[in-house]
C-alpha cells in the first residue's frame, strides 16, 4: 500500500519488499476456506523462490523465506512486530549485495550487453529450464561479459542465463545493483526454499487454526 503511485510501483522490488509482498500472499491464505489453501501456497512460494534464484536474487529468496516462516509463527509474532522495526533490522542482516548502491561502471563504449527484446524460443526455454537457468552449467561455459538489465523486470531469468555477472540499471538516479551467479548460493537457498515449503506445508493446518481463533469475526 506504501508504494501506491506511478513508477513508486516499480520500486517494491527490493529484498524488504519481497517479504511484505509475500506476507499479503500468506495472510489470506490462512484465513482462506479454500480446501487446497496450504498446498496452493506451498507451490506459489517454491515458484517464487525458484524464480528469483533463477535471476541471481538469492538475497530477494532469502527474505521470502523468512517471511514464510515467519507468517506461520503464530499471534506472538504478529503483535511484537507491528512496527517492523525487528524485520527491518533482518532484512539488513541479509541484505549485503541486492542494493542500488554501485556507481562508476562503464555501461557504454560496449562495456556490457543489453537484452534482446525478441520473444524467447521454447527449446531455448525448456533448455533454461532443465539446468535450473544455467546454475547446472560448468563455470568455462558462462559468458564473463556483464548484461545490464532494466530494474523494472521483477524475474529477468532469460537475461541472467549464463551470465556471472548481472547489472540492474535504477533509471532514475542511475545507480546500479550487481549480481553475481553463484551455484553455492543457488544451491543453498533452493534446499531452505524446499525444505521451507515442505514444513511449513505440515505446520499450515495448526496456525490457520491459531489465526482463526484469534480474529475478532
């Protein structure tokens, strides 16, 4: 609701955004009648988390993660961090690469690639698909020249395949957030990611329960 006005849209996509974001997934979900709410939930987080991870945004999955889990947490949680002042101190804590605060690289004279506006093939897709968007391809087959992506693309995963190093260009300041591909932390964050929807599939049952009980209608 903060970001509620022309290209203020366009700034929710930031680690601390990610997790909110989520958090108005979950949140219905838990007051949802819907018999298949759990496992509706369960498959969208591993989407999300997946797709993130396919664009190099370990850090954005991360905080998804964390919104999951903590959206499970029961009334406690709810009522000590109304403020968000906890959260904020959190997201900090695993916020070291996924900032707008790169300056001074050269993004012209040929320096970086820029997307190709065509519409992808679908051999090209399904190959993407298949080595989990290039983090199953060996190091000497990735493409060292950097790519410069428009910040506005929430899932560029076809323009970070193969790529080691991935630019999101903010083109209103000009500043730039850098990624890098890492199968370390791809790995890492997709067996959280899995691990996190499969418990938290188990635990949705009890804190639907808790949730209902605790509404006032």
């Amino acid at each position: 609701g903060v970001a509620s006005w022309q290209m203020d849209f366009e700034r929710k996509i930031s680690v601390l955004n990610s997790y909110l974001n989520f958090r108005t997934v979950a949140v219905p979900a838990l007051i949802s009648k819907r018999k298949f709410a759990a496992l509706l939930l369960s498959v969208f987080f591993v989407r999300e988390v997946f797709l993130a991870s396919f664009s190099c945004r370990y850090e954005l999955a991360r905080a998804m993660i964390m919104s999951y889990n903590d959206c499970l947490s029961g009334r406690e949680f709810w009522e000590d961090n109304v403020d968000l002042l906890e959260i904020r101190k959190r997201i900090n804590a695993i916020t070291h690469n996924e900032k707008f605060n790169v300056e001074g690289i050269d993004i012209v004279n040929g320096c970086v690639d820029y997307p190709c506006s065509g519409k992808e093939k679908a051999i090209y897709k399904f190959f993407r698909c298949i080595t989990l968007n290039g983090h199953l391809i060996p190091a000497f087959f990735l493409i060292k020249k950097p790519i410069l992506v428009d910040y506005r693309h929430y899932h560029p995963t076809k323009f970070s395949f193969r790529r080691i190093t991935i630019y999101h260009l903010n083109i209103e300041n000009g500043k730039l957030l850098k990624l890098t591909h890492s199968k370390m932390e791809f790995f890492k964050v997709i067996i959280n990611g899995l691990f996190t929807a499969v418990k938290n599939f188990y635990r949705f049952k009890s804190a639907k329960k808790e949730m209902k009980n605790s509404l006032p209608y």
